[in-house]
C-alpha cells in the first residue's frame, strides 16, 4: 500500500477525535439527539482546522446504521463499521456527494445539482451534498440554489465548507446554520502532535513540537505537514534546529539579541546581526513576520505577564518574552510593533527587501531615542520658568500688552537688513529668546496664542524687529484712568470704530444703544432685531470693540451687542459718551510712530497689515 500523508492518516473520523472544535461538535450531537437537524449548514473558518472533516462526520451521523445494520434514526458519533460510514470515508457514498466549488461553480453545474436534489436518495436516509470552498460559486449560481434552500425536500441536506464566509450571498447564508470555526490553540496542536509522535515512533523534543505547533499558525493540518517533511529530514528523531532549518525560522535567542541592541541603542550590532542572517539565507519578509510575532509576545508578557493565555508560545519562549520586556516601556514596544507591522507591508511590494528590512530595524533604534511627549512638555515648562527672569527683565521700558504690531516689506536684501542696527538688534532680541530664525520666533509667537509678548520699547534698540518681514510693537498711548462705567466704556468703544473704514455704521448703531456692564462683559442693547446682530458686524469689528473695552476698563472686556432695545426718543437728553483723547486709528499711531519711520526711510518699506495684540480672545 502507497504511504498515506499523516494529515490523512490520523484525519477525525469521529466527533471526539475533533480537537479545537468542541463548540461545533457538542452543537451538532446536540441537534442530532434532538431530531432538530436542518437542511443548510455553512462552516467557516482558517484553513486546516476541520470544516470538510466536521462535514464529513457529520454525514456518517445522519446515514450511520450503526454496527448492527438496524438503526432507524441518525446517531450522534458514528459507528465507523456500517456500510454506509465506511463508504464516506472512503468517498464512494452514492447520497454523499461532495463538490468542489471552486471547479463547479457556474450556473450550469448548480442547476443539475438542483434537478438531481429532486430524487429521493438510492439507499441511505438523507441525500447530503458537501460544497467545498463555496464563497467560489458565482452569484447567479447560487440565486438558481436559492430556492432549493430556502424549501428543500425533507430528504435533503447542504453542507458549505468556506474560508471566505462574507463572499457568500447574504440571502444563502441566512437560510443557513453558520459555525464559525476556531484555530487550534498551541497547547492542542503539540498535544496531538506528541500523541502522533508516538504512535509513529518517532523521538521529538518538546522544542521542536513547538516550532512545528508554531509554524502551523493555528492549522493543525499545516503543522502535520511540516512534521511529515521534518520526518523525511531527520528520520525518526527531531531536533528543534533541524525543523527551524525546514521552515526558514530563526531561533528566538537571535531575536532577543537584535532586541538587546536596539536597548543599547546599537545601529551597528544591528546591521551586524541582520548581515549574518541574511548571508545566512534568511529571508527578510519571513524574518519581518518572526520578529512582528515576537513583539507581539513581548508586548503581551509586559501587559499581561508571562502566564497569561494570550501567549500561544513554550513555556521556554514565555520566559524569553519576559526578560526582554523588562527593559522596554509599553510605549517603546508599540511603537515597535507599529514600525515592524508597516515594514513587513513594504517587503510585500517593494524591491529590494533587504534594505527596507534594515531600515525598519534602524527606526527601532531611532525610536528607543525618543523622548515621551510629556516628558519632553515637562522639561520646557521649567526650562522656561527657570529662563525667564533672565529673558523677560523687569524695566520701565518693558510692556506685557503691546497694543499693535506692523508687519513692512522691505525692498532691499535680508544681507542688507541684518546689517542695520535695527535688524541686529532684532537678532539680538530672538537670540535673547532662545531663537536662532526669524521664521522660528514667529512659529514661537503664535504658539504662545494667549500669552501675553514682551516688547521692550527704547529709542537706541527697536523692538521685534525682524529680517525679511518687519515687525514694530508699540504701546499705545494711556487713555486715561481706567473706568467702570458702562458709558464711558462704550465712548471709547465707538471712538475705536468710528476710526476703523467699515466700522461707521455699527459705531452709529451702538451710540444709540444702552450699556451695562456683567463682570468682564459690556452688554450693549440696541434698537436692532435680535435675528440681524450677528449681520452688522463683523469679526474684525468684534476685535476692535473688545480691544477698546479693554483698554478703558483696565482689564479684559469682551462686547457683546443684544437686539431688541429702543432708540433715545421722546425728548430725553441725549447721553454724551466720553470719546478716547487718542482718537486716531491704530493704522494713523503706527505711521507716526518713529520706529516705523526709521524702518520706511533705511529700507523704503510700507505697511501692508496692522495687528492689534491688545485682545488675545
């Protein structure tokens, strides 16, 4: 007799001899004591875990006559002895008819399927058909098998075994029983891989049940395989090194030595380490895969310890995993799992594997450089604290609310601006700050959003000002004591307006209105609908309202204007609101100002923008 491949000689011919499917099987034994058997079962699931054998065994229970030949009703672990049992292990059952639809998988094939179903079956109880690899079929096939399904005859019985459930027709697999199948544990495949061990008489140490368990990836039909050509190599004793040599696989201690170096922030020991197995013949995809595992593991042993179940590993690899995630973080070592996760996905379509592997482990050793964010946030809060006497002195001359500031362009060269005295002190003023490129303090500036800038303000060393693009901050003049009242607040507001080109219009409107004052908000009501407020005015204008609160308050104002007031009519005294001494523009302040001037007259500049930094809201 021709030699039988150990998948096909130890197949289940029972539900007992099932591993890793105890769900399925107990279900189904369930349903046959019960007479509750329907007429459509899908079985999905990885490869090589048990779906045709379930549905094989399955059709042994409905037939079976058991050993006596006189059983009347289906049974629910098959005796293997009746006619009809042998003649579906063999494949020679003239009811069990077994398709592959990968082949047979047009319209054709399923309608003579579906005219044969119409026949009572030749000897046995029920006629079973058992379609393997059925999300294969095309849709129109299975919409001419939808009927048949839906009402079959009561001798009939549909059997799909499938990887790809979600390919099946929504409409088929709801007129189904569905059994989601699951990989075998590590545990269960060394198990029954030491019982075939030992019933073929062959000597294997327990690492290398474990390679072969692990590189079956949860099929216990693959793991059989491997083992078949490990027997073929090593006769009747294997060794650990020997099925790694098969299978292409590195030994886990070269892993936790790459990872050492990564520790040790090694780049050369590395590349040294991947030179060797490379020259070796490793190939880097499948190494990719074997260190992408072993993160994984090393991830889990630092999250759940070393004896958690979600290790599918020896007792000797948990160990490993342990050692090496004592001297990572868990951020490092999700950072490495991400990394080694998109690199394996290069060396899918990329050419020249090998570098993207090499880079990929570079960026591990990069990686372990990089500070946490927070710990990084921690250290510039008190490096600021610390500088900041140093580069924010106490002085008359020093502001904490520069009113505005105006950004020129100027027409000679940045060389010829660093030369001036104004762009050197301005150079000297971002090196104060910690600044080396203008573009830096302006990114420092508006990151700084709220906080209020320090500008020191002295005829001999300009403020702020900057290669490039100019920027003058200047304080505008006091207007007066600050004030309480809601009247005098909304004077300098409609002064501030009425200096600005589109403001005209609401400063007119809110010098008929009546102010009050809510902690740090200026409630103006005026005779406007409350559905037109947010029309007449603009952001802008908002800006520039608030900005005048605040300057003749004292502190930080914000108006808010509400509809439904009335006008000042019927003879009353109209209310006089005291207007800003400094009634010009914030435009006309920067024009007269001397820093300004000195920057139009050395680099003919003209001011394009001007910004007020009064209200940082």
């Amino acid at each position: 007799m021709s030699y039988q491949v150990l998948a096909r000689k130890y197949r289940p011919q029972r539900f007992s001899e099932v591993i890793g499917q105890d769900h399925v099987t107990r279900t189904l034994q369930n349903a046959i004591e019960q007479q509750r058997i329907a007429h459509g079962y899908i079985f999905s699931g990885h490869r090589g875990i048990g779906k045709t054998t379930i549905a094989r065994i399955l059709a042994m229970s409905l037939n079976c006559r058991g050993v006596d030949g006189k059983a009347d009703r289906p049974t629910p672990e098959p005796c293997g002895i009746c006619e009809s049992c042998t003649e579906v292990r063999s494949g020679s059952a003239v009811d069990v008819i077994e398709i592959d639809a990968a082949t047979n998988r047009g319209i054709d094939e399923i309608r003579e399927l579906r005219e044969a179903a119409r026949y009572r079956p030749a000897r046995d109880r029920f006629k079973i058909y058992i379609l393997d690899e059925a999300h294969q079929i095309t849709d129109a096939a299975f919409n001419a098998l939808l009927k048949t399904l839906e009402e079959p005859p009561p001798h009939i019985v549909f059997m799909m075994a499938t990887t790809a459930p979600e390919d099946i027709p929504q409409t088929i697999r709801s007129r189904c029983q569905h059994f989601s199948f699951h990989a075998v544990k590590f545990d269960e495949i060394v198990g029954q891989l030491g019982s075939i061990a030992g019933k073929e008489g062959i000597k294997a140490d327990k690492e290398a049940l474990a390679v072969l368990a692990e590189a079956g990836d949860g099929s216990m039909r693959d793991a059989l395989s491997i083992m078949d050509q490990a027997i073929a190599c090593c006769g009747t004793t294997i060794t650990g090194a020997a099925v790694r040599g098969l299978v292409g696989s590195v030994g886990s201690e070269v892993l936790e030595e790459l990872m050492g170096a990564v520790e040790r922030n090694s780049s050369e020991d590395a590349l040294r380490i991947l030179d060797k197995l490379m020259t070796e013949g490793q190939n880097p995809a499948h190494f990719a895969k074997q260190l992408v595992r072993f993160i994984r593991n090393v991830l889990v042993a630092k999250l759940a310890g070393e004896s958690s179940a979600l290790l599918q590993i020896s007792s000797d690899e948990r160990a490993r995993a342990a050692r090496v995630a004592e001297h990572f973080s868990e951020e490092d070592l999700a950072r490495f799992l991400q990394i080694m996760l998109r690199t394996h996905d290069d060396l899918g379509y990329r050419q020249e594997p090998r570098f993207h592997l090499e880079l990929g482990v570079l960026k591990l050793v990069h990686a372990q450089r990089i500070l946490p964010l927070e710990q990084m946030l921690s250290q510039v809060a008190a490096d600021g604290s610390k500088a900041q006497p140093a580069t924010r002195p106490a002085s008359p001359s020093v502001s904490s609310n520069p009113a505005f500031s105006t950004s020129t362009s100027p027409s000679s060269s940045s060389s010829h601006a660093s030369s001036s005295s104004p762009a050197g002190a301005g150079s000297a003023s971002r090196k104060q700050e910690g600044f080396t490129s203008p573009f830096e303090a302006d990114r420092a500036r508006k990151t700084r959003g709220s906080e209020p800038e320090m500008s020191v303000a002295t005829e001999a060393e300009p403020q702020a000002l900057q290669v490039g693009t100019a920027v003058a901050v200047a304080e505008p003049e006091p207007s007066g004591e600050p004030t309480g009242d809601p009247m005098k607040i909304l004077g300098h507001v409609v002064g501030a307006l009425e200096n600005t080109s589109s403001g005209e219009n609401l400063a007119a409107t809110l010098a008929d209105g009546s102010p009050t004052v809510q902690g740090n908000e200026l409630i103006v009501t005026v005779a406007k609908p409350a559905s037109v407020i947010p029309f007449i005015i603009n952001s802008e204008q908002k800006q520039t309202a608030n900005a005048a609160a605040t300057a003749a308050a004292g502190r930080p104002m914000k108006v808010t204007i509400v509809g439904g007031g009335k006008p000042q009519t019927n003879g009353a005294a109209p209310v006089v609101m005291e207007r800003p001494r400094n009634g010009a523009s914030a435009r006309s302040r920067a024009v007269e100002d001397p820093v300004v001037q000195r920057m139009q007259e050395k680099f003919g500049a003209e001011i394009r923008t001007v910004i007020d930094h009064r209200n940082k809201n």
